[in-house]
C-alpha cells in the first residue's frame, strides 16, 4: 500500500518567506490572530497591502505573541510595489502558497452507528473550532499549551483525527489507492458527459 501523499505533506515542512521575512510554520495562533483582525486571508476577499503586512507580522509570532506593531504608512517594500505592481500580486500569491502548504489534512470519514446517530443533538452549543482541537491534542498528549498551538495546522488536524480513533471512533480514511480510483472515475464520468452533450447537439 502506498503511503498518504497528504501524511507526508503534514511532516514535510518547507521554509516560507514573504515580503523578505521568514515567516513560522503556519499553526492554530496564527489563524487565531488572523481571525481576531477580520483577516481577508481568513475570509477569502481580496487582501490589500496592508492586509499582507499585517498578515506577515502575525505568522512570524510565536504563542501568546501579538505583532510587534502595525504595518505604517511607508513600509520597507512600497517602493517596489508602486513601481512594479505584479510583485505585490506575487507576494501575497506567494502567502497563499504558505499558508497552502499546511492544508495536507487527512481525507476520511466517521462511520457512525444507529445509536450515536440518535444520540447526536442538533441543538448544543458548540466550542470555538481552533479551541476544540487545541483541547483534544492537549487532553490526549499532555504537550504543553504553547508547543500545541505553535503545532503546523496540517499536524494538529492528523493528531485529532488519530486521537478520535483512539477513542473508540470508527474512522475511514482515504488512500492513495481509493484517490486514484476517485480521479479514474471522474475521468470516466467527464468523458460521459461530453459524449452526451455531443450527441445532444447533433
């Protein structure tokens, strides 16, 4: 059996920078932080210089850090922003690129049975998700609070769905070989579907 290209993803760290500076491997803090400012990175619109600055300061803090200060009106790299404007549009593709690569989480599903499906209440309140899984990991391994919350996010999404399983959960990942199955398939079904609109048009 082949190993989970997205397991060896989540412990193959490369070493970002952007806007010159090295940023931290990207962890639970970080989206915190990002979040606590309504970060576009977090919500998915369209960032702004100053998004960026602000964004590359939080990913550079270590636990119960905050940035040192704010991005200023005249940053060290204005310069070659406002003369070349497609390398902003490259450094925040490149912190994109960064905060992608600590999204190797693992494909898998919880087969429930009949009585915890019954069990299951629509109506309960919820713990904050990144609070959720800092609290499982803890709970489970006993590492200290700052070494969890500084753990790269595609770590921490692993150790929780391992520790579920430990739990007595039943849990069924998708492999290398169920992947490859699921791209020939499409294959197959994209294939179908031209041929159908080609017959449809003629």
């Amino acid at each position: 059996m082949a190993i989970d290209r997205k397991f060896l993803g989540a412990w193959g760290e490369e070493k970002h920078t952007v806007l010159g500076r090295p940023l931290r491997p990207f962890c639970l803090w970080h989206v915190l932080l990002l979040q606590a400012v309504d970060s576009p990175f977090i919500k998915n619109t369209a960032p702004e210089w100053r998004d960026l600055a602000l964004a590359v300061a939080i990913c550079q803090t270590r636990y119960d850090q905050t940035p040192k200060k704010k991005p200023g009106l005249f940053p060290f790299w204005w310069l070659p922003a406002l003369l070349f404007p497609g390398w902003l549009k490259r450094q925040i593709g490149s912190f994109y690129k960064y905060s992608g690569d600590y999204l190797s989480s693992p494909d898998f599903a919880v087969i429930e049975s009949p009585s915890q499906k019954s069990s299951r209440s629509v109506d309960r309140g919820l713990p904050p998700a990144l609070l959720q899984k800092a609290c499982d990991i803890i709970g489970w391994s006993h590492w200290s609070e700052a070494y969890v919350w500084e753990m790269p996010l595609c770590k921490v999404d692993w150790y929780q769905v391992m520790i579920a399983k430990a739990a007595g959960m039943d849990v069924d990942f998708l492999t290398e070989e169920g992947r490859q199955e699921q791209a020939e398939l499409r294959v197959e079904l994209d294939k179908k579907e031209s041929e159908d609109q080609h017959e449809a048009e003629e």
